[in-house]
C-alpha cells in the first residue's frame, strides 16, 4: 500500500473520529481503512491507535506519528501547488479553529461570505474549548483570544475584549448596590467554568501593586457561555463574561456593566497561522477576507 495513502486515511479517521467516518471521507471501504491503518503500524512497529467496539483512541506514538503526518501532508500539498503553477489560486480544504462562543457569533458569518465568493475552497471549523496546537493538529487558521507567549506563529490583530461584571436592570432594582468587589459577596453569581469557580481577581486599587481577589460561592456554574448569558438577562444573578459575549445584550439594556472602574487590563485578540501558512493561497485569502470584518466586529465591542 501507498504510505502516503495511508497517511490520508489515518488522518480522516482522526479528524472525523471514526475509521467509519473515514471510510466515508475517503470512499475507502471500512475493511480498506483498517487495512491503512495496520499498514502504517507494521511500518512503523507500534500501535497506533486503541481500538474498542466503539472507538478509537490514539497510543502516546500515535499522537507524535499523527502530528508528522500532517507536516507531510501540508508540505505535499503544498509542493504540488507550486510546481502546478497554481499559487494564486485559492483551492482546497481550510481548517479553522475558534472557541465556541467566538466560532458561532463571529467566525461562522465570515466563514459563510468567504465560501460564497471562493467557490473551489472548503472549510473544516473546529469549536474547542481547549488550547489546540496549530501544527500538531493541522489548523491553518485559528481566531485566539488571549495574551499570546512567544512562538513561531504569526499573529495579526483583529482588536481586544474586556471582562466585565454584568447584571440585569431588573436584578439590579431589586438587590444591594455593587459599588466594591467586595460587594459581589452578597449577590447570587452565576459562572462559566473559564470565567472562575473559586475566585475573580481584579486589579490593585491605585497606589498598589497587589491584585485584588473575590472569593465565589456561584449559585449556578455552567459550561456553556449561552446559558450563563440568559440566566443573568433573566434576573437570575451576576456573571462576570467577555465584553463580547454580551455586546446586543449591553446594546439593548438587557445587561448593564457594574463595576466598570475595576476592569482588569483588555485581553488581545489576533488571528494566528502557523509559520509559512499564509503562503498558502487559501489560507492568505481567507486572512485578507477576515481581518477587516472581524476588526469592524470587535471594534463596535463595548469597552
């Protein structure tokens, strides 16, 4: 068998979690994508993949054998690119990556105007709550919402958000005054279980350098942004959430901002690329088709 074949229906069945999907990814027979697979584990003497009746889960190698695989299938793809002559055109499947909350409300829209205007490109778009390394798992294009550490990435801004404590107007008329973090003891707090279980940390007062910090007892801790947002809407606590989960909400008076003068610094936000990816004429068309309405999109962000 062609390894490199192989390689193509090992990594379908990664990326679509099942070798039955990749089956159907790749119009290869379920009997074929086993064979693939225990082709490419005799080669290299290990087992790649644990196997149950239900799923299949990659062995430690696996996972370093998955991310070699993807470094030569990009590279294949794009050599075969350049000696077509075909660089300028953009073509082929594009892998993106976002939170889910920052996938859905403002990924999936320009995602939606960019494959109406680029017909011979396809989109794959990962909504992870978790850090996800760009090279290891094949992401061309990743919309990143924090402080980035040093890295061989190239990153290009797209604006910044801020977290802010929010509270409905009807809970608000009905419960004590939030005038000091120290307040927030006396009120129902609804979370999400990125936004602090335990404890929200603000900045020092003026004149200090020590942080300050809130101890929590949430009445609610969800892990969907969503409902977090709709039990505060409804009366029903104060949440502390980026200022871009909640802009139509704080637009409407839905939601109003308490606290606003212990606002930690605003956290960045870029769209990031793997080293030499933006050479890829897909992955450059959909940069310069994103940055602009995402900075539009973040730029009418409340402060």
């Amino acid at each position: 068998m062609d390894r490199i074949e192989a390689m193509k229906i090992f990594i379908a069945a990664l990326d679509e979690g099942s070798l039955a999907g990749a089956s159907r990814r790749t119009g290869r027979s379920p009997a074929a994508v086993s064979r693939a697979i225990a082709y490419l584990e005799a080669h290299v003497g290990v087992p790649l993949l644990h196997r149950t009746t239900r799923s299949s889960k990659l062995s430690e190698a696996g996972e370093r054998y998955a991310a070699a695989c993807r470094r030569v299938l990009n590279e294949l793809e794009e050599a075969d690119r350049q000696a077509a002559g075909e660089r300028s055109v953009p073509r082929g499947t594009l892998t993106l990556t976002a939170t889910v909350f920052a996938g859905v409300e403002l990924l999936r829209p320009i995602v939606d105007a960019f494959i109406e205007e680029y017909p011979t490109v396809h989109v794959r778009m990962h909504l992870l709550e978790r850090p996800v390394n760009l090279v290891d798992e094949g992401i061309d294009v990743a919309l990143r919402i924090a402080n980035l550490a040093d890295s061989t990435l190239v990153a290009q801004s797209v604006g910044e958000v801020r977290r802010i404590v929010v509270a409905s107007p009807r809970y608000l008329a009905t419960h004590p005054r939030i005038n000091d973090i120290a307040d927030l003891a006396k009120h129902s707090i609804v979370t999400s279980e990125h936004m602090g279980v335990d404890a929200w940390s603000f900045p020092p007062v003026e004149g200090s350098t020590i942080p300050r910090s809130v101890s929590l007892t949430p009445r609610m801790v969800v892990n969907s942004v969503r409902a977090v947002i709709a039990s505060v809407v409804e009366g029903h606590g104060v949440a502390r959430l980026l200022s871009y989960h909640v802009a139509s909400e704080l637009e409407r008076d839905a939601l109003r901002v308490v606290l606003a003068g212990a606002q930690p610094p605003p956290i960045p936000v870029h769209l990031v690329t793997p080293y030499g990816r933006l050479s890829v004429p897909k992955v450059r068309a959909f940069v310069d088709f994103a940055l602009p309405r995402l900075r539009a999109a973040f730029a009418r962000q409340p402060g």
